[in-house]
C-alpha cells in the first residue's frame, strides 16, 4: 500500500506522465520511421526498401523500452530508499 501513496505524490505523476507520453512519442516514431523505409523506385516501379529507415524503426522501439526501465529502477530506487531497504548515497 506504501507504493501507491509515493506513486501519487505529485512528482511522481508528473514523472509517470512524461514517461507514458515519452514511450508513445518513441512508438510512433517507430511505426513512421517503418512505414517510410518502403519507397518505389521511379524508375524500375519496384519496391524499394531502405535499410537506415528500417533499423531506426528498431531504434524508436528500443528507446521506449528503455524509458520503461528507466521509469520502473527510478521508482523502485525511491520504494526502496523510503521503506529502508536501500541507503540513499550521499555525495
């Protein structure tokens, strides 16, 4: 019950907030970036896939699951830290 209570301080949800529109942000951009690496060449009228595009649809994916990981060890840091179960370091 404790985790709920630091999860609705008002730090935290603005920290949940940016986290969630950051992770949709970086989802879309990786379905844009995949659906731009098709073009059809001019010439020839073939479909021409560029591979740049398609790793960094990869790319957008991968930093959304990082700000996931981000998000999850922050606030697991802080569950810790205030129950006593980790000491905070100082500086």
């Amino acid at each position: 019950m404790y985790m709920w209570k630091i999860a609705l301080e008002r730090k935290w949800l603005l920290f949940h907030l940016v986290t969630v529109l950051g992770i949709g942000f970086c989802l879309r951009l990786g379905v844009w970036q995949w659906i731009r690496r098709e073009r059809i060449d001019s010439q020839t009228g073939e479909v021409v896939i560029n591979l740049q595009s398609a790793f960094y649809s990869f790319q957008w994916i991968f930093f959304a699951v990082a700000l996931g990981w981000f998000w999850y060890r922050f606030f697991r840091d802080e569950y810790l830290v205030r129950t006593g179960q980790l000491k905070k370091r100082e500086d």
